[in-house]
C-alpha cells in the first residue's frame, strides 16, 4: 500500500459541484477506471480519500489535489493513464505524484479574479487599485463564537499578502495572494463581492492557481 496525489483541475461548469458531489464524482471515476484502492479494514471498509483543501462553491482551480491509497505495483503513470479518460465533465486530471507536503502546511492561496466590465475596463482597473491602496478595507466573514456561527468584521487589507491588477480588452483581472488553510481561511469572493458593490453593474469569476506553505513555496 502507498499514498499517491491525484493533480486535476475544475473548470466550467464543475465550479457548481459541491465537495459533497465531488468526493461522490471521483469515488465514482475511480472505481470506474479500475485504480486499485486500498480500503480500510471493519464492518464498513471505505477507500481512503482526501482532499487538500476544499474548494468554495463556484470558484473555478488549476490546482485541485486529492490523496488516495493504493495497492499492488501500479506506477503514477499507469495510474494517470487509468484515470484521465474516466473524469467528470468539467474535471481534468494533471499528473499523479508523490506526496511531498503534508496538508496541513497549506497556508495561503493564490487566485486569479476575473472581472467582466464591459467598456469601463480601466476605471473598475482605477477602482480596485484605489481600494486595495487603503489601510482599511471592512467586510463581515463568517466565522465561530463557541459553538454558534457569528458575522464578524474584518480589515482584508490586513489579510492580503500580495496582488496585482491589470485591465485586459473588456475585462480586469485581479492576481491576489491570500490565507488558506485550516488556521486561517479568507476566502477572495470577500473582496469580489465588495468590488462589485462598489463598481456597480459587473460580474466576477474566481480561479485558484496555486496553494503555498508558510514560506510560500508551492505545496506539492
């Protein structure tokens, strides 16, 4: 038995897959590519699956992971060739690897915010940099208080590690680095929706690009 890391990405119209339905999807795809998964022992033996760090409802990934257990001597390679006709629309698998970083040291996200503008590309481009250049920025997240969930304010400009804006024709892309993980979690739709609000009659759409570890190297 060994650990592999599935690599694939959820583009299109897969972004309004639920974790729920995707973790259904993939047990699914895997039986049906025949991947030789280990199950735990008992009364109700279940293959052992995780993912990374679960993706928000709506938000496009090139970088999704999913760690599996298999048994016998199946290499990476066979294992990607077994799976990467047996996706889900919408899910395409990149590469099967050795799992170098535990979960756990994921600590920020890098995402691509897409906004769709029409012919005001430059001033929501004038807008978002005027924004992020303040030193306060509130919005409410939803977080704990005991066992109750509570809306609590927030300064996003205190939680944003890097980010760039650039206008692109009829659309303005947003590149922002923020926390992601188990300890600290801000999720870049906080920002999107403020935007909007503030820029008016536009859309927006979120790809995550990469995940990190503390000391920002690409968590692998």
């Amino acid at each position: 038995m060994r650990c592999v890391r599935i690599w694939f990405k959820k583009m299109g119209m897969s972004r309004y897959v639920s974790h729920l339905d995707l973790m259904r999807a993939m047990t699914r795809a895997i039986r049906r590519a025949k991947v030789p998964l280990w199950y735990t022992e008992g009364y109700n033996p279940h293959p052992y699956m995780t993912f990374s760090l679960p993706l928000s409802l709506g938000m496009e990934s090139l970088c999704e992971s999913m760690d599996i257990r298999i048994e016998g001597e199946s290499t990476n390679e066979e294992i990607f060739d077994m799976l990467k006709g047996s996706m889900p629309p919408g899910i395409e698998i990149i590469s099967v690897d050795e799992p170098v970083y535990d979960q756990k040291y994921i600590c920020y996200g890098e995402f691509d915010v897409f906004f769709d503008c029409d012919k005001k590309a430059e001033s929501v481009k004038a807008l978002i940099e005027d924004m992020l250049a303040q030193d306060e920025l509130i919005v409410q997240k939803l977080g704990k208080k005991g066992r109750h969930k509570v809306l609590k304010d927030i300064n996003l400009i205190e939680f944003i590690k890097s980010y760039s804006v650039s206008a692109m024709g009829e659309r303005v892309k947003l590149t922002i680095t923020l926390p992601a993980g188990s300890t600290t979690n801000v999720n870049p739709s906080l920002l999107a929706d403020e935007i909007v609000r503030n820029a008016g009659d536009i859309s927006y759409t979120i790809v995550r690009k990469k995940l990190m570890t503390e000391n920002m190297e690409i968590f692998r």
